[in-house]
C-alpha cells in the first residue's frame, strides 16, 4: 500500500466522522422537540458507515480500504409519549411526543467521532511528514 492510498484513506475518514459528527448535532439539537403527532416527531438518526474496498484499474488488485457512508437511517427505538393536557402542542387526548434521542448516548457518540476525526487528521499529516523526508532524501543526492 502507498503512501497515496493512506491519504485516501484518512480523507474518507474524516469525510464519515464528519458525517457522524453533524448527524449527532443534528440529534441534540432537536432532543427537547415536542410535537403533537407521532409522524411529525423528530426521529434520532444515526449514519450507516461501510468498508470500502478500492480496485485498481485493469488488474483487480487491492489498493485501499476506505470508509463509505450509505446513508443515515433513523432510530426505530419507540418515542417518549407523555400526558400533558395543558401544552399548547398536545393531541385531542392530551399526549405530547418527545424524539427518540437519547442526550447521554449522543454525548458519547459526538466525543466517539472527535476523537475518530482527530485521529484521521494525525494519520494525514504523519503521512504527509513521512512525504517531505522522503523527497528531503532525494535533494540530498
């Protein structure tokens, strides 16, 4: 595997914790929602990553293993229902609807994908460094 493949790798990284990143924002952001239907609930969601194996071209050999984010799937844990007849946003029978998001999973799951990111962006400049000695190599003859 090349140094090339590495960078590629790293980048794909950092483009799928990014993606976990936003989506668990997106997940905080909307905990405390009310809304007064079960279908118009906001839904915690959580991005699908896989391995991706890259082919290179012509003789199906491996290049790279990469991260692929298939798309981002919302939880079908069951929402939070609670009986509160005096809120403005309460159904004909007095319920109100809390999304699925659980504050205390999602915490973990932002300091998850920091750390996963802060880790790819290490993996990129240690390649990158590994780069500029290797060309330091070929000035010095």
């Amino acid at each position: 595997m090349s140094l090339f493949n590495v960078m590629g790798i790293a980048s794909t990284g950092m483009s799928a914790e990014s993606v976990r990143l936003n989506t668990t924002a997106s997940n905080i952001a909307n905990a405390n929602s009310v809304s007064s239907s079960y279908e118009e609930t906001y839904k915690a969601r959580k991005p699908v990553f896989a391995a991706e194996l890259e082919r290179a071209q012509g003789n199906n050999m491996q290049k790279g293993v990469g991260v692929k984010v298939l798309g981002v799937v919302e939880s079908d844990s069951p929402l939070q229902v609670e009986y509160s007849p005096n809120n403005p946003m309460a159904d004909e029978n007095g319920y109100i609807y809390k999304p699925n998001v659980n504050i205390v999973e999602e915490m973990a799951d932002m300091m998850s994908a920091s750390k996963a990111y802060e880790t790819n962006v290490q993996i990129a400049d240690t390649t990158k460094r590994i780069f500029r000695r290797v060309l330091q190599l070929g000035q010095s003859r």
